[in-house]
C-alpha cells in the first residue's frame, strides 16, 4: 500500500487565497449593502407606485414627505453613508487579511531564520533549524539547517585537525629529548675528557654524535611531512641482532647516567630481526627515558623474541603504577600528580602506544616489583632466497 505524499504547500499560492479572501469579502460585502438599499427603494416605490426617480424626487419634497416618507429617506440617507464609510472599511479588511497571512505563514519562519543567523554568528553551531512548513520558507529553513550542520562539521574538522597538530608537535618535541640529551652528554665528554681519552674512543663519541645527528635529521623529515601521528609509516628490513643491543646498549648508558642500568638479551641465534628499526629505537628511547625520571634508583631493559613478536621491557625500581595510571598512561597530554614538574607533555607512552600499534604489537602497563612497560612488536620473517 503506498504512502499518500504530503503535498508540497506554496507561499504564492497562500498568499493568493489570503488575496482572493479579502476580495471576495469586499465583493460580498459591497453587493449585501447594495442590495439592502435596493430593497428598501423597491418596497417603498411599491408602496406608493412610484418609480424610482419619482421616489427621489418626492423624498426630497419636504411638503410632500409623511412620517413615513422621512423614516424610509432617513434609512436611505443611513445606507448611504455606509457606503461611503464601506471605502474606507475594505482597506482596513485587506490590512486586516494581510496581518494574518504574516501571523500564520511569515512570522514564525522569520523568527527562526533571525535567530538561527544569530546563533551561527556568535558560532554557537550546536542547534537545528526547524522547519515549520513545507513551503518556500520552509525550504530556506531546511537550507539553513544543511548549512549549519556543513559549518559545524567543518569547526569540527578544524578542531580536530588543530587538535593533531598539537598532539604532532607535542610528540615533535618530546621525542628530540632523547637524542639531545645523548647528543648533549657525547659533547660534554669530550670537552671535559677529550685530553685524557685514546684516539679509539673520540672517534667512537664521534661515531654515537654522528648517528644521533643522522637520526635527529631524518626524524625531522619525518614530521615535517606529516599530518597526523597516524600518518606515520612502518618500514621493515632486516636489523642485525648485535647492532640493535649495540645501539640499545649505547642509548641505555646515555639516558641512565644518574641510575644503574641492567641489560639482559634474550634474543638467542644471529638471524636477523624484520622491524623498523627508527619506530622502536623512538619506542626504547621513550620507555627509557619515562623509567629513569620515576626510578629509584635502577633501570632494567630486557629484549626477547616470542612467536615472530620482538618484545621490549623496562622496567624501574618505583612503587609501581597507580590504578589511573595504568588506565591512563598512554593518552595523549596525560601527566600524573607525581610528573607534573611542566617540563613534560604527557606525550611519551601515547607515542610508544601507536608505534607498537602501527608495527601490528601493542604496549602494556603493569606492576611487577616495580613499574613495567612491554612493548611488542610484530615482525615478518626475512626473505630468505
């Protein structure tokens, strides 16, 4: 059974009934009168077997006109000055019509859209337009209401893409730390200690410079060309086992200056490892560098590799996580009571998080005599001809 459709109304055919209405009353009103006072000639011409002209001329003889010729000419007279009066009033009827066509099809509408334009002036998006019929009105209503939700999408939009970028520049400056602070600790060494050190080991403070410069540079391009943490790329190849402890030991005794620092590889066997080696050197450096800022007093760092996942875990020697932390460590800009010191963004397991989640791992919180973070990150075997 189908649906009757709603007929689609017409503010110019409203406005021509209203126009038509007003006519019709001024045409029926106008005739009523007419034909009253044409009664009243006709009976009284009747009565005396006058004419018409004959009854003018005799209501207008004053020694001809009877009582009752003064009542019928009063009557007459009475009927038409209601017409003259009748001129003014069919004005006032169309005025009358008018004011309630705009009452019932023109104010209501006008309202909303004034109000609606108020409302999307000061940016106050969260509203709709109604729309109170399915006229023309109504259609600019319906317009307004796709341009609103269009203009809230849009803030939104811009919200969240500001949002990003803060995130982006947040993660942006958090993660340089590492790398700065080793570049920073390198210097300091050889300033201090180059007159006292081998030629071997400058060229090997030299060596670590070097490579924390090249990774600072491509990082670098790396953000600049994104838009979004989410953006970022995963590119595995094949890392050799002994450069990633070399490389992980290296930074490890870099970051932990100030607190002891245990290693314990796992990882049996040379073959290589597929990952992308930059994604989880950012990872360590993070967990690391959030370890030794709550540590006691020691930092411990474990690799190991489980059915084609290379796992990650450190851990220090603090009290452990707190409840909301271990929910709420790994958003964005979150700080715990005990790190706010302003100098952090809350930024360094939410990074961890989606590299791990980017490399198809993952990352956990835990509390293991002391506070742990395991990343895990999914590896492909290496082509092998």
């Amino acid at each position: 059974m189908r649906k009757s459709r709603k007929r689609k109304k017409s503010l110019k055919r409203d406005f021509i009934r209203y126009f038509l209405a007003c006519v019709l009353f001024v045409f029926v009103g106008g005739w009523f009168i007419a034909e009253w006072q044409y009664h009243i000639r006709s009976n009284y011409a009747d009565k005396h077997g006058l004419f018409v002209t004959e009854w003018l001329e005799a209501s207008a003889d004053e020694e001809s006109e009877t009582h009752e010729n003064e009542a019928s000419g009063l009557v007459y007279r009475q009927i038409g000055v209601l017409h003259i009066v009748a001129v003014a009033l069919w004005p006032l009827t169309c005025i009358v019509g008018g004011t309630l066509f705009y009452k019932r099809k023109l104010e209501k509408p006008i309202k909303i859209l004034r109000e609606a334009s108020e409302k999307i002036a000061a940016q106050q998006l969260d509203f709709s337009v109604e729309s109170p019929e399915p006229n023309e009105l109504g259609q600019l209503c319906e317009a307004f209401e796709r341009m609103r939700a269009a203009l809230q999408d849009n803030y939104y939009e811009m919200w969240r893409q500001t949002e990003e970028r803060k995130r982006l520049n947040a993660a942006f400056a958090h993660d340089l730390r590492t790398p700065l602070t080793v570049l920073k600790g390198q210097s300091e060494m050889l300033v201090q200690y180059s007159s006292q050190m081998s030629e071997e080991k400058i060229v090997e403070a030299a060596g670590r410079m070097r490579r924390q410069i090249a990774r600072l540079e491509a990082y670098v391009h790396t953000m600049n060309a994104l838009q979004r943490l989410e953006d970022i790329e995963i590119q595995k190849s094949s890392v050799s086992v002994s450069e990633l402890v070399r490389q992980m030991n290296e930074t490890g005794a870099s970051v932990c200056q100030s607190k002891t620092f245990q290693w314990e590889n796992a990882v049996t066997g040379l073959t290589p490892l597929t990952l992308d080696f930059s994604a989880v050197q950012q990872v360590y450096e993070n967990l690391l560098a959030n370890a030794v800022r709550f540590a006691r007093s020691r930092v411990t760092v474990k690799i190991q590799v489980e059915q084609n996942t290379f796992l990650l875990t450190v851990k220090d020697d603090r009290a452990g996580f707190t409840q909301e932390e271990l929910t709420r460590a790994a958003h964005p800009f979150y700080t715990s009571a005990a790190g706010e010191d302003g100098q952090h963004r809350g930024m360094g397991l939410y990074i961890c998080k989606i590299l791990c989640e980017k490399h198809g791992g993952y990352l956990t919180l835990s509390n293991d005599d002391g506070a742990q973070a395991v990343a895990a990150f999914l590896m492909q075997e290496p082509f092998c001809r």
